[in-house]
C-alpha cells in the first residue's frame, strides 16, 4: 500500500513557501517509539527539512497479526527499500503509526496518527503543513479525520478507501460470502456472520487452496462462478476469476468477527436485498441466507464510521473502476455527499481506468499530489450562502 505514497515523491517538487527549516546537524533518519495508546509511530527526519510534514494511513492489517507498524506495508514492492528513505531524501518529514489495533482501526487509527502529530511536535518545530495519505482502510481514515480535525490536517489524499459509505461496504463483504455460500454451499465452515475463529489460522496456508481454490477452478463449476460475480460483483471481471474471489472472502473470514466485536454486533444485513444477475433469481431470493444487523452495529457505524463530506480543507479521492474489494460506487457516494454539503470546490476525485485493488500508476499518483499541493497552496473558496430574510 505505501507503495504508492514512493512512487509519488520521487517526481515532486513543490517546496513549502517559506525558508528550509534545519533538522538538527545529526539527524535521526527514523525514530520508533510508543505512544500511550499501545501504538508504535515512526517518525523520519530529512538532512534539510522543506517544512511539510506528510502523515501515512496504512491500509488494513489482519486482526490476528501481532500489533506494530506493518512492515511489509513500509517497503517498495519487489525490494528492502525503505519507503520514508524515499521520502526523507527528498526533503519532506515523514510519520506514520501502527495504531492499537489491528482490523477494523479506524477510530483508532485516527486517534494514533493525531497523537503521532502532537510527539512530532514536541521534537521539531511545527510543521507548516499537514498533509495526511492514506490507503485502503487508510482512506477511510484520512477521510473522516480531515472532515473532523481540519484545523490540524491541511489536506489529504485517500485513495480507494470506503469513503462513501462504510455501511453499504459492509454489506458488500457480506453479500459476497453469502452468495458464494449459496452456489457452494457448505464448503466454508461457519456463516457470513460467524467465521470459526480457527479458520483465520489456516485460511491462507491450507484452506483456501486446498479446499476453495480446487472448486472454483473446477471446470464443471465455471457457470457458478461467473454468476456469482456477476450477483456480487456487477461490474465486468478479469480473466483471473478465482483472485478476485479469493481476495474478496479473505475480508469476510478475517474482517467479520473483529467488526461484530468493536461495532457491539454484527454489523451486516440483506433481509431487504434482492440479488439479481444469476441464471434464476427468483430461486436465488428465496433460498439465499438473509440476516438482521445487530442494532447497536449500525449505530456505531453511523456515528464514527460515516463520513460526511463536510470539508474544511482540500481533499483529494482516487479510486480504480474496476476495484473489486472496495467497489468504485464509494466515490460515487461521496460525492453526492460532498454535493449536498455544498462543499464541491474543496473536493476532487480522479477517475483511474484500472482493475484491482488500489493499483495505480507513478503518473496517477503525481497528478493527484499535485492536485493536493495546488489546493492546499490556494485553497478554494466555498460559495455563500445567502440566508432568507425574515419578516420582522
């Protein structure tokens, strides 16, 4: 994921308007350490500070991996080099945080990075601008974070996050298992809503290839499959049909019971879905699964996990057509969102002709920085509104 944040800075050069602010004569290329919360931040210090500091969201960490800063995510694909020496060298201060929690973060990926500010502060002077990126999960972050705390963040950058509704993306990672359940059915132990705790353990060494990937490979069974993805997915699918399906359940096996347990239940419903796209939907209605949000889930969600598109500051959205973990729809959402909050000149969205999940080019992610650079620099104004004059 923070791939893309590298292959983004080597190209920019936009400097901060004032002077270089000097980083002490031996800087500290990057410092761990904890925060009170249980997180780990790092914080990455250039030779000559340009004064910007860029704030990373990383993308989503399966719930039964050891808390820390995900390294496999801090890395250039394909290579050991370290993403913030990418960033450091040319000239931008650099700190992320592992949060507390791994799985469903967002509040608390929140909390982590604006605590990571706050120590960034008490070590160097304070930045001239903030600007948080984020991926994935981090989107969704960067996203609720900058409509919340604008007067810490001076913009940002999410990129194919679920950022237009994280309700109808919930739903989505159901709706997938349950359908995939109904042309499989009994080949993944557990339900939609309960996956058997071991399962997460043996998921990606055994169970997927063992057990799902023979049938869904199978010959025989590629009617199923093509109509599955055309229920669940409703967009048109590459040639390797078993990735997409593969990536979409490991969400709903590793996601599920680690959202029904921060959401105070389960947070996923299609009583009132009508699933259409199979070779008999009538016969797909009345007999798929159907299960009930726990009421308390929707209510959490609807209160720290829904964003509003009430922006004080710049923001910058970017999402694949063709992404088949969060559906391209988001962006759509959000920008009715962002409409109805009248708000339009502070928002962008850049539209990336692409399949797969988060999978950008160097030249998408240079015209969105720059757009990012371009309106935190001169940030729009928002249009009056003129209230109705009362009679007196």
């Amino acid at each position: 994921m923070l791939s893309l944040l590298a292959l983004l800075l080597p190209y920019h050069t936009v400097q901060a308007q004032s002077t270089t602010v000097q980083a002490p004569a031996t800087p500290l290329a990057c410092e761990d350490g904890a925060q009170t919360s249980g997180a780990t931040y790092r914080i990455c210090m250039p030779a000559q500070w340009n004064g910007m500091l860029i704030v990373y969201a990383h993308g989503y960490v399966a719930p039964n991996q050891p808390i820390g800063i995900p390294e496999a995510q801090m890395k250039l694909p394909g290579s050991n080099i370290s993403v913030a020496d990418t960033v450091t060298e040319r000239n931008y201060a650099f700190a992320t945080s592992g949060y507390s929690t791994n799985g469903l973060a967002v509040q608390q990926g929140i909390a982590d990075l604006i605590d990571v500010v706050a120590i960034f502060k008490t070590k160097y002077p304070a930045p001239q601008k903030v600007l948080l990126v984020g991926v994935s999960e981090g989107g969704l972050i960067t996203t609720i974070a900058l409509e919340q705390h604008p007067d810490l963040f001076n913009g940002g950058l999410a990129m194919c996050g679920p950022y237009g509704s994280f309700t109808e993306q919930t739903n989505y990672f159901g709706d997938f298992r349950v359908l995939f359940d109904y042309f499989f059915p009994g080949l993944i132990p557990g339900s939609p809503v309960d996956v058997p705790t071991n399962l997460l353990d043996t998921w990606e060494t055994s169970t997927y290839s063992n057990t799902i990937l023979p049938v869904i490979t199978d010959p025989a069974n590629a009617a199923k499959v093509d109509q599955l993805l055309a229920v669940a997915y409703q967009q048109n699918y590459p040639a390797n049909k078993t990735q997409t399906i593969g990536d979409i359940l490991w969400y709903n096996i590793f996601a599920t019971n680690d959202a029904s347990t921060k959401l105070g239940g389960q947070p996923f419903t299609n009583q009132a879905h009508n699933y259409t796209g199979s070779a008999d939907d009538p016969t797909l209605n009345q007999s798929v699964a159907r299960f009930t949000a726990n009421d308390l889930a929707l209510t959490n969600m609807a209160a720290g996990y829904e964003t509003t598109g009430r922006l004080d500051v710049p923001l910058i959205t970017m999402h694949t057509t063709g992404d088949p973990i969060v559906p391209y729809h988001q962006a759509d959402l959000y920008q009715a969102k962002v409409d109805a909050a009248n708000r339009g000149p502070l928002y962008s969205h850049i539209q990336v002709q692409a399949y797969g999940h988060c999978q950008f080019s160097s030249f998408d992610i240079l015209s969105a920085f720059s757009q990012l650079v371009a309106k935190v620099s001169n940030p729009p104004l928002l249009p009056r509104v003129y209230l109705p004059l009362v009679a007196r």
